[in-house]
C-alpha cells in the first residue's frame, strides 16, 4: 500500500459522512484538520455541555461515533484508515489521526455499514410492538464487541422495570436542577441554524421559557418511564475503564451498533438519564452485572421514518492545513 495525498473533494466527502454521528442535544462537537492524506479529529470544547456533560464524556462519545462513520466511509471509498487514539498527551483536543491508505481490499465490514450511515436516525417516539429478532441483538452485542466495548440486552421485565425507574429518577434529578433546565433550553434551535434540538420558529420563545421555567420532572419522567417499558429492547453499552480513551472506543462501538441496527430495520435513541446523574449511575452498573456503564439504548422498528436532525456546514467544522 502506498500513501495517497487525496483531493479536497473526496476529503469533503467522506467528512460529510463523519459528521451524520449523533451527539448529544446534537451539538456536534468536532473538528476535523486535514493535512495531505491525514485528518485529525478535534474536540470542539465551545459546544460542550457543562452542566448535562460536565467531564466532556458524552462529547468524547460523539467524537468517537463520527470516527467511525469517517472509517467506514473511508473502507466504502477503497482506503484503509489507520486510527491512533489519543495522539499527543499534551493536547487534550486532539482525539485521534486517521491517516488514509488505498487498499484494493478495504475493509468489507465497515464498507458495508456505510450504506446505513445516511439513514442512521435519532427516533425519540414510541416504536411498533414488533419484538427485536434475537439474531439482530445477537449481532450488535458482535457489533460492541468488535470495537472493544460490550453490549448487554436488559431481557427480563424485572431488568426493564428497574431501569425504568433510574430513568424517572434521573428525569427529577435533571429537571429539577435550574441550570440544567437553562442549557437545554439554550440548545433549542430553529432548523435553519444547522444544530441543537429543532424547534419550529414560531414556538421557539415560548418553548425556551417553559424549559427553563417550570420543573416538568413529572410529566417527563412519566413519559420516559414508559418509553423504557414499552421499546421492545433495552440495552446497555459500556467499557472496561472510564476515560477519554474508553469514551472513544465506546463511541466507535456505539456507531458500529447504531448501523448494524439499521441495517435489520431498527432505530435506537437514549435514555442516559441513570448515567448522567452521578448517584443513579451504580445501580445502573449492577443491573448491567458490572463494567463501566456508558449508554442505556432503547431500539425498535419505527412506526414512520423519522427525519435527519440538520447539519452544520462543512466549513464551519474543518480546517485545513496550510
């Protein structure tokens, strides 16, 4: 294999495909800097989330979702991606280099996956009563699994109960914290301005100042408790550690799940609330049977195609090197 120094345009294309990874509030925080055949994958620190994220977890998590979909859609353009996790110890931002190599025999698996990477959707409404084939779980446990992490299906009604219920106890937590009410509120959005959770036009004041006014802890929780009752699978994505280099290989297996998902019809959205209230987080732990806890899924066959969450423009996320 020889080094290629690609053209901006297929540079701009496989981006493009990087950045349809979901991020939390879809604050999409990367950066990506290109040098000649490499591309360097940044943290974009100004749209964290200090009260929801106060360890920048999440956005790690999100960084390394948007590594995966550049791998595969590097594999479905004939390269191989060679990823060093973590470069520089001394840079913080600085989450991974892929540098780019044409293979005549990439890498088929993830060539494939980028097919579904287009379609991958948030669904945060109620999904079908079609049960999840236990084939499809089978193969996003493989799925987490091949990138370092694990996936373990909450199965029994006695596990989805318990889980139900951090999650309703997380939503208290959450909205009844005023600080956390006033961020999410800040990242409520018009879909125009290309990020942040839409919200029509014409509803955004108002819809701003109910979240940041009103505790809603108890309709929400409600809701959300019978979300996680009723989503035909539940699971739990996690780690061995909990660090940045474990939030980015999480990442990469959270996508890897995301779109082997697609891939038998399923979406998935999250219930993290357990895992982002620090003192609900070891029940979380003992019902998943250990490890690090990073993500509560839930997945199903959606009742309509939900639409794709907007997109920053390409240029606002990439530098390219002099």
């Amino acid at each position: 294999m020889e080094v290629v120094t690609e053209g901006r345009r297929e540079i701009l294309g496989l981006i493009r495909m990087a950045v349809l990874a979901p991020s939390s509030h879809n604050t999409q925080p990367w950066l990506f800097r290109v040098s000649g055949s490499s591309i360097d994958l940044l943290a974009d620190r100004t749209r964290a989330l200090p009260v929801n994220d106060p360890e920048d977890r999440e956005l790690t998590i999100s960084c390394g979702c948007a590594l995966m979909n550049l791998r595969a859609a590097a594999a479905n353009h004939g390269f191989r991606a060679q990823v060093q996790v973590l470069p520089d110890a001394t840079d913080p931002d600085w989450l991974a280099r892929i540098s780019l190599y044409k293979a005549s025999d990439g890498p088929a698996e993830e060539a494939a996956l980028a097919e579904r990477i287009d379609r991958r959707r948030t669904d945060r409404k109620d999904f079908a009563t079609q049960a999840v084939d236990p084939a499809a779980i089978a193969q996003l446990v493989a799925a987490a699994t091949a990138e370092g992490a694990w996936l373990r299906p909450l199965l029994t009604e006695d596990a989805r109960q318990q889980a139900a219920t951090l999650v309703a106890e997380g939503d208290a937590a959450q909205w009844g914290n005023p600080r956390w009410r006033r961020e999410l509120a800040a990242w409520m959005h018009t879909r125009r301005r290309g990020d942040g959770l839409t919200v029509p036009a014409l509803a955004l004041p108002l819809a701003r100042l109910v979240i940041r006014s009103f505790d809603l802890s108890g309709r929400v929780g409600a809701k959300d408790r019978k979300m996680a009752e009723s989503s035909p699978l539940l699971a739990v994505l996690g780690a061995t550690g909990d660090g940045t280099r474990d939030w980015v290989q999480v990442g990469q297996a959270l996508q890897r799940v995301l779109l082997v998902a697609c891939r038998h019809g399923l979406q998935a959205s999250y219930l993290n609330q357990p895992i982002q209230v620090a003192p609900l987080r070891p029940k979380l732990q003992n019902l998943a049977g250990g490890g690090s806890p990073q993500m509560l899924l839930r997945f199903g066959h959606p009742r309509e195609e939900p639409p794709a969450a907007p997109r920053r423009p390409l240029e606002a996320v990439i530098e390219w090197a002099s």
